[in-house]
C-alpha cells in the first residue's frame, strides 16, 4: 500500500487538512460529525500520525531525549549507565513521554570541530527535554549546556553541579574516591592501584590531593580499555603487584573485576584480601557480596538517580519549575 499522507485523510473526511491536524491535536472547535468523519478515515486508512510532525505544530513532541557522552563502546556497555536508564524508563513509561536515546558517533573524539550529537535534536525540535547520563569533561560539551540552559531548555543530568539553571543528581563522586584511598591508607597500605574505565580530570585530582595529604602514600592510576585482554591485565598485576608491590586496588569497573581479574590475581599466588586488598563500586545494591571472594564496594544508586533526574525533568516540564532543582546522594560502603 502506498504510504498514506494527512491530505488523504482530509479528503475523504470532507474537511481541510487544518481540521484533520486540529483532531489529531484534540484542539477545540471541531463539530463532532467532522471529527467522527475524520476518525473513520484515519481508521479506514491505518493512519497514524508521526510524533515528530504533531510536535511542528503543537510545539511538543512529548519526547525526551537521554544523551550518553561515551563515544568508546556503548552505553550499553557500562552496567552504571544502564541501571541510570532503567531508572528513567520508569519513569517515563508512567507518564506521557517517551525516551529517545542519543549516543555519541565515534568521530566526536577524532574531530574536535563537531558539536555534541543532542544539539541538533533541540535545534529541530525533536525533543521537549533532556537528560545527560553523565556531563563529559570536554569543553564542547560545556559551551553547548551553558547555551541551552541559559536559554531556559529543559535539562536534567547526572553528575555535579555546574549551572544555575537545569536540574541534577550527584552521587559525591570526588567523596567516595577519596574515602577509598583513605581507607587503604589506614589499613596500612602505602601502595596502591588506581584502575578507572574511563579515568577523567577529577581522577586524577583526587589521587594528587590524597596524596599530598599523605606523602608516604604512593597512588598508581591505569585506565582500562573496554577491549582490554586478560593477558594485559595480567601484564598490568604483574607490574604493579608484583614489582612495585602495590598491595590494594580500587577499581571501578566491578564486572570485569568478576569475570576474570579476580581469577588471575589467583592464578598469580595472590590471595584477597590477605595480599591484595580491593574496593570496587557497585551500582546494584549487595552484587560485591555476591562474588567470591567477596569485594567491599562502595554502593552508588545509579536507578534512583535516573529515576529522580527522570522526575525533575518531568516536573519541569509540566508544571514550569522544579522546587528541588539538585538532589545529592550518599554513596554506601558496604564490607
């Protein structure tokens, strides 16, 4: 069947395309018998009108958009990102909005001369709102939310806060970090590894910071790539655990901890936690507990930031203003 257009419904209801658009819209002013015609056409043809050319003319797609920073891998990768997600879709899934989800193309990191991927889809008008899983450290990225929020667009997103205007959740990211290494500190531990997914600008502030408050604490930092082989882990134990005889190791990424450095740090002859002391971050709530040997984590409600970022926005947009523009949240050590 050939695609149906919005004139042939109007022609076969006997009405302008105006009326059909003021129907699809549930505007006032439609005689009843003119919008049953119009009903009975939209449903003898299976026409259903595209959510993008009703926010043309309405001025809202009931659309927002969730944008995630990560050019490297997929957002589908982090288990943090995806617990945030899971918050956000129950959100909207009890309301009337639908999510879009708008991830970075692997050229932003290649050319700096591209914008972020989500200012086009507010330029359009494709969406009425959105939601950043994570404010990346770049200053393109800073440039184009400090435009839009002075503007007054709708913006909600995970992560400290940095404008006046849009709505936040933090889960004290600095705070933990540094409680971790600490913590180690205490424990008498004076080398230490610090492995990062994605280790950013804040990373390394913290580690130079406790540092600096603890001289004889020596803090060594190695990012993970996401397509890291277990023999470069190995390689990277051997190194730091073995020759520069770090004896603990914070470490975000709680997965891959599981599924195979944990094994090797084994197969080494290096017991945990007697030789090797470890912290992770968890953001489902107990999963540390449930690997053997069990890792002691710092719990971070990455679902109830997403739902909460998901709520303020939603309040924003229907009632004008959000009273609690920023929540902050404890992350938990659980041992």
């Amino acid at each position: 069947m050939l695609k149906v257009s919005i004139r042939d419904v109007a022609k076969r209801a006997g009405v302008s395309v105006a009326t059909v658009s003021r129907v699809i819209n549930q505007s006032a002013g439609v005689k009843s018998s003119k919008e049953a015609a119009v009903r009975e056409a939209m449903a003898y043809y299976d026409y259903h009108p595209s959510q993008f050319a009703r926010g043309l003319a309405t001025g809202s797609t009931q659309i927002i958009g969730v944008y995630s920073p990560f050019s490297r891998g997929t957002m589908f990768d982090e288990g943090y990102l995806l617990e945030c997600l899971r918050g956000i879709d129950a959100v909207l899934s009890e309301s009337q909005y639908s999510l879009l989800l708008i991830s970075e193309s692997a050229a932003y990191d290649k050319n700096q001369s591209l914008p972020p991927k989500f200012l086009e889809y507010v330029k359009q008008k494709r969406i009425d709102g959105l939601i950043l899983l994570h404010v990346a450290e770049d200053e393109r990225t800073r440039l184009a939310l400090d435009k839009l929020l002075g503007e007054g667009f709708p913006i909600g997103y995970i992560g400290k806060r940095f404008h006046h205007q849009g709505f936040n959740v933090y889960a004290g990211y600095e705070a933990y970090r540094s409680e971790a290494l600490e913590r180690f500190y205490n424990n008498g531990h004076r080398e230490l590894l610090y492995m990062g997914t994605q280790l950013r600008r804040r990373d390394y502030h913290v580690t130079r910071k406790i540092m600096l408050d603890y001289p004889k604490l020596h803090i060594h930092m190695v990012e993970l790539r996401r397509d890291m082989s277990m023999d470069q882990c190995k390689q990277i134990f051997e190194e730091y655990c073995i020759q520069k005889k770090c004896t603990a190791i914070l470490c975000d990424n709680l997965q891959l901890l599981a599924t195979g450095m944990m094994n090797i740090l084994f197969r080494m002859g290096l017991r945990i936690p007697e030789d090797i002391s470890i912290i992770s971050v968890e953001h489902v709530e107990n999963r540390g507990a449930q690997i053997f040997p069990p890792v002691n984590c710092y719990y971070v409600p990455a679902m109830q930031m997403g739902s909460t970022v998901a709520k303020k926005l939603i309040t924003a947009l229907e009632c004008g203003s959000c009273k609690e523009p920023e929540t902050v949240f404890t992350a938990e050590y659980k041992n």
